[in-house]
C-alpha cells in the first residue's frame, strides 16, 4: 500500500480522508512525517498548483510550538500534497465527540494554545481561514496543562486559501464550514484575520456547551444566524470569561480583538476556572420535530446515553470520524440581502436546561397537556370556591335577625 509522493516522501498508510484529500503517515528523510495529499482534481488544476507554489515560502516560514509546522510542498504529476510534522494525538473533534463539553478551565486553555497560533500566523500575514475542532490538534506526548489539557496545535494552514480560487467559487460561492464562519464571509467581504478569532471564539463557545452558537439545520439557515442573530449567555461560567466570547463573537470585525490580545486574556482568566465541573446546558432545538420513531431511536443514542452527533472531520491521526455535514471547504451560495433580511432578528437558540423536553417532541406535547389539564383543575376548583363563597354569602343574608323598628308588640 506504500506509495511514493515526490522524490523524498513515502506514503505507508492512511490515517484520515477529509474533503480536500487523504492524509497519511509517511516517511521522510528526517523521519516520520504527516502528509496531506489534495484530491487529484485539485492537482490537474494548473491555476491552483500555480498558487500552491506562490505559498511555499509563507507556510514553510510558519514555524511556532502551538502551530503543525509545513515541511515541504510536494508537486509531482498527479501528486499535490503538503508535508508535515506529525504529531502523536488526536483532533479535538475527536475528543469533544467523546467527552461532549469541557471543563472550563481545559478549554480555556486549548483556546489560549490555539490563540497563540494564530497571532504567530497572522504576524507573518498568513489567515487560516478554517479554525474547528477537526484542525485543532492534541499532542499527547506533549507536558499537560491547566485542567489537565494537552498542548494544542493548529493545522491545516494555507489550505483554504489555495483551494479558494476565483475560478471555483466565483463572487457567488463561499469557502468554509457553516458553523464557523464569521458574518463578513457570509455577506461576500474578503477574509481578514478578524474570521480566524470569530471561528476559534465559536470553537470556545463549543468546548463549553457542547454546540456551537448558531449551528444546526440547513446550511443557509446556519449563514443568516451569523448575520442576524446575537449569541445566547450560558449559564455558568464567569461573567469576564463571557464577556470576552461575546467581544470575539461581534458581527464588526473591528470590534473583536487581535489573536494575541485574546491569548493574553484567556490566560489571565485560568485561576478563576480552577475546579469548575463542565457545564449542564443541552443543545437547543432548531425546529420542532417528532420524536424519533422506535426503531431508530436506539440508532440516535450514542454509547453512555448521549445522542449521537455527526460531525465532519479532517485528521492527521488514526481512530478519526468519517467526514459529514461539516467537511472542510463546503461551497455554499452568498445569501441575498433580502434573505438575511428576512432571517429572525434579535436573540440565537436558546440553550435548553438539562433534561428538559424538546419543543414539539411527544414528551413536550404530554407535558403541556398535563398543564392544561391542572389548570383546568384549578380553574374548576376556583369557580367552585367562588359559588361556594356566593351562596354563603346569601345565606348569611336570609336568616339574618329583622330589624328593631319592625318588630310585634304585644296586644
């Protein structure tokens, strides 16, 4: 199954599939290596291998302890494909898909780890342009931090600008994952380093609760929220820390902070988050719905209880989740003006408390039947006690003593 990828790079064995290519476990002259091999329709694409080549220099340069460090850029006929370190983990999709949510003070730090990759990219001009779970990675062989979290490091640079060529996505398309993507995407402005600190606040925001602010539904439902709405408080967690999550979820880009101002910050915040336990909130609902019918309810519950949750992936580590709905690079068409206009206004999903129904499920209908039929109940009782206190009332009246001006004398 090995495979030649260059004339320096041997391809042992896959460790993920994601929507821009196949990663896998190789061999290099300074030894293991991980290598991303884009989709061959990518390597025909001779505008595409020609902005691949214009990056070199700017994704080798980019060398920082919290960032997957590009080795080498590999094109070889058919063969486009980025060489890099490998790093011995998992994704933190990977991880949230087994623990669902965070304690505070591990995602924190994740976030804090994450950010300060950023600020090294973005100081050498460089914008992700796709921060997610699926690109952050967990060194497991790396020294534990706050709330017992591994180092984090961000991968996947540079692909979401090469893949985003005008000829494939023209001014009508859009390059990048639903949940993420900050509002000046969604309304066709190019990307600045301001979508890279709205996408990893949403990845915050996810450690936490478990989903992300405006995700769920159809992709163009999705897009409108970024626009439209404003995010949901989550009971819980300090009001600095929320403060600073609604700062970087601003719809004006300028009004968020710059990577190394949110590091700082989230660095600062860590004492206080010292032994806080996950938070207890459930994922709102984004439309009414039935209750899932008998046969594949089971098929919705995950192992432990939880539901099952699909969620894309692009991993350098083995063990990885197929993609799904939230792949990498999804072209998505710019929602009109009047569409966004026409989105509901003012306040996201709220979350639900723990174990609550949801709205339109067989459990929400029984439970407010059971309201109808106790206001009912007491709506009787209350009627009853009036008539009751009426006719007391009257009776008091009619065997009251006559009065002293009428009553018999004798003969």
């Amino acid at each position: 199954m090995a495979r030649k990828i260059g004339s320096r790079y041997t391809a042992h064995q896959i460790l993920g599939r994601g929507s821009a290519g196949t990663v896998w476990l190789g061999e290099g002259p300074d030894g293991p290596v991980a290598i991303k091999l884009l989709r061959e329709d990518l390597a025909s694409d001779q505008e595409l291998v020609g902005r691949f080549v214009q990056e070199r220099t700017a994704l080798l340069g980019l060398e920082h302890p919290n960032v997957v460090s590009v080795r080498d850029l590999v094109v070889d006929g058919n063969d486009l494909a980025l060489v890099m370190d490998l790093v011995r983990g998992t994704d933190l999709r990977t991880r949230l898909e087994r623990e669902r949510r965070l304690a505070p003070e591990a995602a924190v730090a994740i976030a804090a780890d994450v950010a300060d990759g950023l600020a090294a990219a973005h100081a050498a001009g460089v914008v992700h342009r796709d921060v997610k779970p699926e690109n952050v990675l967990l060194d497991m062989q790396g020294p534990l931090g706050p709330g017992g979290a591994h180092p984090a490091l961000l991968t996947d640079f540079g692909v979401a600008k090469l893949i985003d060529s005008p000829k494939r996505t023209r001014a009508t398309k859009i390059i990048g994952t639903p949940d993420y993507l900050a509002p000046e995407i969604v309304e066709g402005l190019p990307p600045r380093a301001a979508v890279d600190i709205y996408a990893l606040a949403t990845v915050l925001y996810e450690l936490l609760a478990g989903f992300t602010p405006f995700g769920g539904g159809h992709p163009g439902a999705v897009l409108r929220r970024h626009v439209t709405e404003t995010v949901v408080p989550l009971p819980g967690i300090p009001d600095e820390l929320w403060q600073l999550i609604v700062q970087c979820l601003a719809k004006a880009p300028a009004s968020r902070l710059r990577a190394s101002e949110l590091a700082a910050r989230l660095r600062e915040l860590l004492p206080m988050l010292v032994g806080m336990p996950p938070l207890d909130v459930d994922e709102p609902d984004t439309d009414p719905v039935e209750e899932p019918p008998a046969e594949t309810a089971a098929e919705a519950q995950a192992p432990g209880g939880e539901r099952a949750r699909r969620r894309g992936a692009v991993p350098l580590v083995p063990g990885a989740r197929p993609d799904s709905n939230r792949d990498t690079h999804t072209s998505m068409r710019v929602p009109a003006p009047d569409e966004l206009a026409g989105g509901a206004l003012g306040t996201a999903r709220a979350p639900r408390a723990s174990g609550a129904p949801r709205p339109g499920s067989a459990r929400h209908r029984a439970a407010a039947r059971r309201r109808r039929v106790t206001l009912g109940i007491a709506g009787a009782v209350l009627v009853a006690a009036l008539g009751a206190g009426a006719w007391w009332a009257t009776s008091e009246g009619d065997h009251s003593p006559p009065p002293a001006d009428s009553h018999s004398t004798s003969p």
